[in-house]
C-alpha cells in the first residue's frame, strides 16, 4: 500500500531526511536510495508518495519514493532550472557571435570559456570542502570569477552540482554579478 506524505527534514549533505506522513503519526526516515528517480535529488518540502518497509531494527523507512504528480512537477523544474542555462548558452553564443564580427576581441571570448571552466571546478571543489566539513570557498572570491566572466560555469555548477542554488542573499548577488558582466561585454560591442 502506497503512503503519502511531504519531506520535512532533508539533510542533503548525509543523504536522508524525514517523511511526515499525510495521515498523521510519527516521521518516516527516507535515505536518498529509496527515490525512484535519482536525477534530481530532493531539497525538502516535496509531496511524495511511497511504500512503507522497515529497517533490520523495526523501524519504519520509506521505499519506492516517488514525487505527487511527479510528469507535471518534473515539467515545470526543467523549464525552471532550463531557463538560465539557456540564457547563459544564449549570452557565450552573442560574444561569439561579436567576436566574429569584430566587435570584440577574441580574447573576450577565451575569458569567458576559461572562467566558467575554473569556476566549475571551484564550486566542485567548494561543494566537495562543504561535505567534508573542511576549508570553504570565500562567497566573495565565487562572486568575483563569476563577475569576470565565469557566471555561465557557476551556473552550471549550481545547477548539475546542486551547490549555492538555495542561499537567496547569494543568489541576489550571483545575478547582480551577472547583470553587471553581460552589461560591461555589451557595452564594449557597442563602443
């Protein structure tokens, strides 16, 4: 028999959390195997459904976890999460697009590619120092490789990696950083 309940508790970094049960009575426990569809891992507050099983010590935990009406939500996260990759596709195709109408240097371009790939690799290595309980990435040094023309490979980090997508001061400055690069490289094509 199928349950319903919504995941209060995540603790993404350890990788299970907790299902209040719709009907009432005590939390379920829920690891991260237990989802169904493991594309995209839960934050929390989700509406799912599941199987009730019990763990080697009696203790009940949920199996076959599934999101409520899973097609329509699962719509409406990739056109969310889509949206500003296509964008950030959108804006290193213009600055190509300028540098082949000598609009801007070449080099411009080289920047953009380099950044974002550094800056990938600093949110992993954030991301990674995050769970490991070790030396952290200063927000402020993200900000900047992402003002200098790494936003694209944040971005993308953000999103595969699930790193810094929920903090929303940080957000707020992500797209500040954002909105001042694209206006700086647009400035210098149309100078």
């Amino acid at each position: 028999m199928r349950h319903q309940g919504r995941v209060t508790v995540w603790k993404d970094d350890r990788g299970f959390g907790f299902i209040t049960p719709d009907d009432g009575g005590e939390q379920v426990f829920v690891h991260a195997t237990a989802f169904a569809h493991r594309e995209r891992r839960p934050a929390g507050g989700e509406r799912v459904s599941y199987e009730l099983r019990t763990d080697r010590r009696g203790r009940p935990q949920a199996a076959e976890v599934r999101p409520v009406g899973a097609e329509r939500v699962a719509s409406l996260l990739r056109r969310r999460e889509t949206a500003p990759l296509l964008f950030a596709v959108l804006v290193v195709v213009g600055v190509g697009a300028a540098v082949i109408a000598g609009l801007l240097p070449f080099s411009v371009l080289l920047l953009y590619v380099a950044a974002s790939g550094i800056t990938f690799l600093v949110y992993a290595l954030d991301k990674s120092a995050a769970r490991r309980d070790r030396w952290r990435t200063r927000e402020s040094t993200l900000h900047l490789l992402g003002v200098i023309g790494g936003w694209p490979g944040a971005l993308a980090a953000q999103r595969l990696l699930r790193h810094k997508s929920a903090k929303p001061s940080f957000r707020a400055v992500f797209w500040l950083t954002v909105a001042v690069n694209v206006g700086v490289v647009g400035w210098l094509a149309l100078a």
